[in-house]
C-alpha cells in the first residue's frame, strides 16, 4: 500500500521555509508495480459485466483499421539502449519505461482499460534513437513525458526541448553520442513554458557556455515569467490536485497507471531552468544557427502562454510543439489553471497549416511521433484545426441555445468524421471537462439558475439530502441496486451525499470507490481515468501520508521575479491575524535596483514596484542574491539579518507581525470527505 505523498509542483514558504519546486513526481524513487493479471488493490475490482461491454463496443466501432500511427510510431528506429531504468543523482530511480512492458503483451485486451486508451498507451511505449530526416533530424523518445529532438548542424547538436530532468536529458544526450558519433550542442531551443520542455537543460549544456553566449538557448518571449509563474499562486492546490490527474500514486498495472497521453509519464529528478539567451518577439522571425534555417512562429495562447512552432525550410520539416501531437489536449486542465482558447488554438494551427503545411514533408513535435507525406500532415492539421474550432463553435452554439454549463458534458459529441479518426481524440483532455472549460471561459462557472450561484457547501447540504432520502441504509441499499445495474453516474449522486455527511462511514466510501473504479476503467483519458482511481484508492485507504517534497534547485528560484514572490506573499496571509494591523514597508534589492512598497491595509497586502514611501514604518534591505537563499529555505531572513546581509531600518514591528500573519501551505488536505488519516 501506498502512504506516501510526493510534491510534484511548486509551493512556497517565507522567512522561515522553503520555495520548492519540481516538475516531476519525486518521493523514495519506488515505483509501484504488480502482477497485471491480478488487481494491486485488496479491495480493487474487476471490470464489471457493463465496462466489459462497453470495452467491446468500442472495439467494434473504433477505426481500429487505420495502423498508421503504429506504421508512424516504428519509422526511421535505430537503437533502443540496453537499460530501462535512469537513475537520478540522488540515488532513486528516475524513469523506468520497464514498469510499462505488460502494455507490450501481443494480442492482449484489458477490460479494465478503454480500447483507444490502450492503443494510445501501446503507442507510447517507443524507445529509443528514431530517425525523422535522414541524416539531419533525429528523436530520442520513451525517456521522459516528452520527446527530446536533435537537428545536425554544421558542427553541433540543435536541441528541441531537453526533456525534465538533468538525468534524463543526459542520458538521451549520451545515447545520440554514442550511436552516431559525439557532436557538440551549440544549442537548445525550448518550445514553450512547461517543465518537461526546459527541466533537462543542464544535462545537455553548461550555464557558462550560455552565458557566454557560445551555446545559444531560444525561447519565445513571456517564457521565463511563464515557466515561472503558472504554478505559484495556486501551486499547493495544484500539487495536491495533480495526484489525481497523474495518478501519481497508482501502481503501472492495467487496473492502475498506464499512460499519461502525451507520453507515459513523468521523469523524477534534478529538474533546472537555464534562462534562454535569444527570444523571439515576432510572430516570425527567421534565423540560422550552425548552418540550418530555421522559421519561429510564435503561437501564444494555444497549449501554453508562451510557445512557438518552428518551420524548417531547406528540409521542409514542421516541428509543431505541443501545438499538433497524438492527442486533443486539454482546454481545462484537471490540476487546475487557466482556461486555454479552443477557437485561438485552432487558428493557429491554420496558420500553420497554410504557411507551412502546403510545403511540409515531415512533421515532428514534441510528443508523440512524426507524420511523414504532405497529404498526411496536411490531414492531422486538419483534423486537429477542426476538432478545437468545433469544440469552441459548437459548445458557444449550444450554450446560445440555453444548454448550461453544468449540461453541456452529457450533450456535446463529436460528429463522426472526427471520431473516425485517432488524432481528433481526447486523451490529454476530454470532451467532457473541455467542453465544459469552453462555456467557463467564456460564460463562466454560473449556469443562471439562482439555486446555483450560492449553493451550501456538499457538507451543509449533504445531511438534508441523506434525512430526506431517509438515512445511510436506504442509500446504501440503492446506490448498490444503481451500481449493479451499470448506471455508476446515478449512484454517484447520492453516494456522495451520503460520504459527505457521514465522513467516516466506511462502507460508503468502499461502494462509491467501486462506482468510481468502474467509471475510470471506461474512461479514454487517461487524466480523467486517473482522477477516478486514485480517487477510488483514498476512499478506501485514506489520504496518503508522509509528505516528501523535493528540494527545487536555484534555477527556479532565480527565474521568479521579486514582485511575483511578493503576491505569493499576499496569497498567504492570514487575515484572521491581520484585523484593525496597518503597516507600510519600503523593500529594496540594491544588486538588481529594485525598490517594492508593500503595504498591508484592510486584510490586503499589496505590492508596487518602483515607489518608496519616506512615511514607511519599516526598510527592509537585502540583495536578490540573499533573497534567493530565503525563498530556497537555504537561510530564514532572520538568518540573514543576524549575519548582516539584510538590514530592517524603522520601526521592526510589521516585520515581526508579518512573519506572524503568514501561513505555511501544506498538501496534506482532503479532496474526499473522510480521507484524511486520523493524527496519531
């Protein structure tokens, strides 16, 4: 059994802790398998009469014909390494594709994963040095949640988005090297803001030689404050959500963790940031680097706020990003973040479709595998272009027809030609929480029924519900009658009422965790599959426990501006502590020039970069340098003020209540009524 928590993206403590970050699951290093035969859960199930026949629906109805994408995913292999298993510096394991290999069995379906998920799954298990042009563009895929590209150029390695971590870009660097002849890298370039396109650096390139300028780094512009910033504010909730989307915690079994979509999972290790050197600020901008031409587009608001494709034009090769890859990504994503625009996202693929698609002959990106012959990339940027354009369209259509938010799941559809075809399905997303993401953005959460702009909280309101339907037996007995019949969303509804109002009543949370298992076993996504069954495992077991963050390296740190920290500081106040408290503090940061006013006024604590008050209660002085050690938990800036690398002049009383008001985020809260473990 799993009782062990892992931190997985950023959170924050100041003055006495840490600013950690990691990008990937990181704990013991212990990866979790079983015996794919049997359910890893003593109180698992198997897939009921109803999931096994919807499996062998979709089996019938898919176009499971169409093997071009398998025929795609093999092309241009030139060696697989003799290890599976990448150790990270600290001594655990950092990737293991082994922990996959029952994906690999011929001829095997299991019922308790969807049919397409299990393709896609299938799909994801390429390992190895791939071919995308011969002698000029080159992939190692299946060591990281992404693919890690190399462009020959006259002299060195061009390398497309070094992966997560420094162990796992190194070891890809070290297996291109060894197959086909050491070459310099002389540069990188990120395609956009997420972690597992920018953490490896380090392992494939020295921060001096970037910042001498002999290695060239290039990235869109808004990167650095985007790489830094997406996870901050929310980043505990964040964290503690992304355990469900990536079910981080499931065992790799085909009643557990089986695939992440877009790659199979997430490396665990030395995750960096080193800060590009060049930025694209143009829509276009063309530029050569060691001999090979290269077009940016920059592609904002599309998969992630700042990213750009690439256009090859002497090799008449597309590298789409995250823009175009196996899947239909997510508009909302489960862990939480902003809402991303469907109908921007497609116009950007048509962008791309028209300026470069006319002409291209390979398309790569960064996940998944190349699509080779202009009539098929020109068909997958079809198919992708459209498939976002009738989620917008169609989604705004029916909410113009009165269809709500909180309807619009069980009532959008896909038309069949979409369906019919692999790249317009929704592995990282799904058409359920996209379409749902689309009126969000849009209309927002409210669906104009007053009933539901201010509803009780479900522990509130769960009580009435479960005396008016005549208590826990009765509820009991007919979410057992609503979950033999298959009809697992009817019995969702009032089990998890009654979880709500009797938090410790196990026997309800084992049936709604059958419900749910069954419900994940049925589901495409993987992020939505996951979601149900590790929501199944805390029902049953509780909340895992023991927390274990990972450390973040400087590299984030540096990268996150001192006004963003700063309102993290206000996201953290407790405004318990801070009732009739008024205070004005003058921050400064001489090494970087920079001068804050911090003023905290009716339970608010507000920044403004630039101004200094001469009325302000308190100075607080120290360089950017020093501050980086506090957010680090390197030093408490009690530390650093005893050692005389910061200076408080005025009055030392607002420091003082500051330090008071401020809470320290833990992710050790329930999302499950009755999962957190009893304190012993």
């Amino acid at each position: 059994m799993i009782r062990k928590l892992v931190c997985i993206t950023m959170t924050s403590v100041f003055i006495s802790g840490t600013f950690s970050t990691a990008f990937a699951a990181s704990s013991s290093g212990e990866i979790k398998t079983s015996d794919p035969s049997k359910h890893f859960d003593v109180k698992g199930k198997m897939p009921s009469k109803f999931t096994i026949e919807l499996q062998e629906g979709q089996r019938k109805s898919l176009p499971f014909e169409d093997k071009r994408d398998f025929e795609e995913a093999k092309r241009g292999f030139i060696a697989a390494p003799d290890y599976k298993q990448i150790m990270a510096e600290a001594g655990h394991v950092a990737w293991d594709m082994g922990s996959y290999e029952f994906l690999l069995k011929e001829g095997q379906n299991f019922d308790s994963m969807h049919p397409s998920l299990q393709r896609q799954a299938t799909l994801n298990m390429a390992y190895g040095l791939y071919e995308v042009l011969p002698g000029k563009i080159y992939q190692v895929r299946g060591y990281d949640l992404a693919n890690i590209s190399f462009i020959k150029g006259d002299t060195g390695w061009i390398i497309f988005d070094p992966l997560t971590t420094k162990e796992t870009a190194a070891a890809a660097l070290k297996f291109i090297n060894e197959q086909l002849g050491e070459r310099p890298v002389v540069a990188v370039v990120y395609s956009h803001s997420h972690g597992d396109h920018f953490g490896g650096a380090r392992g494939v390139v020295d921060e001096a030689d970037v910042k001498s300028g002999k290695v060239k780094v290039i990235a869109s512009t808004g990167f650095m404050h985007h790489a830094v910033s997406e996870n901050v504010m929310a980043g505990n909730a964040m964290t503690r959500r992304l355990f469900f989307q990536y079910g981080a915690l499931l065992p790799r079994s085909p009643f557990g963790h089986v695939d992440q979509s877009i790659g199979k999972n997430i490396a665990s290790g030395n995750a960096g940031l080193l800060a590009p050197n060049v930025i694209i600020e143009k829509d276009f901008e063309t530029m050569t680097v060691d001999g090979i031409k290269m077009v940016f587009q920059n592609t904002p608001g599309t998969e992630a706020p700042a990213e750009m494709n690439t256009w090859f034009p002497e090799m008449k090769a597309f590298w789409a990003a995250e823009n175009i890859t196996g899947t239909i990504h997510n508009i909302y994503t489960l862990r939480g973040a902003l809402v991303r625009d469907a109908l921007e996202w497609s116009k950007q693929i048509n962008v791309a479709l028209y300026k470069f698609g006319q002409d291209a002959d390979v398309m790569f990106a960064s996940h998944s595998w190349p699509r080779w012959g202009n009539e098929r990339i020109q068909e997958v940027m079809r198919t992708q272009r459209d498939t976002y354009a009738h989620l917008n369209n169609q989604v705004l259509h029916l909410a113009n027809e009165g269809v709500t938010v909180n309807q619009v799941h069980n009532v959008y559809k896909l038309p069949d030609s979409l369906r019919n075809q692999w790249s317009a399905h929704s592995y990282h997303g799904s058409e359920e929480h996209n379409s749902r993401a689309v009126i969000n953005r849009y209309l927002g959460y409210w669906d104009a029924n007053p009933a539901t702009l201010m509803p009780l909280s479900p522990e509130d309101s769960s009580p009435l519900y479960v005396e008016m339907m005549g208590g826990a037996k009765k509820i009991m007995k007919k979410g057992k009658e609503l979950h033999d019949q298959g009809k697992y969303f009817h019995a969702i509804e009032i089990l998890n009422k009654l979880v709500y109002a009797e938090p410790n009543n196990q026997p309800a949370k084992d049936l709604l965790a059958d419900v749910y298992e069954q419900i994940g076993y049925q589901k495409e996504s993987p992020s939505v599959r996951n979601s149900f069954l590790a929501a199944a495992y805390e029902l049953r077991h509780g909340m895992p426990s023991g927390a274990s963050p990972s450390a973040a390296g400087p590299d984030v740190i540096r990268g996150m501006s001192t006004a963003l920290w700063l309102d993290f500081l206000a996201v953290r106040l407790d405004v318990s502590k801070t009732e009739g408290k008024h205070f004005t503090i003058n921050f400064v940061t001489p090494d970087n020039d920079e001068k804050y006013l911090v003023e905290l006024s009716n339970s608010a604590l507000t920044n403004i970069e630039g101004i200094q008050s001469p009325k302000a209660d308190l100075t607080i002085t120290m360089n950017r340098t020093e501050l980086n050690d506090v957010m680090m938990g390197m030093a408490t800036l009690d530390d650093k003020i005893k050692a005389g690398k910061a200076k408080l002049k005025g009055n030392k009383k607002p420091y003082d209540e500051l330090k008071n008001m401020l809470t320290t985020f833990s992710i050790d809260f329930e999302l499950i009524p009755g999962t957190l473990p009893s304190a012993k």
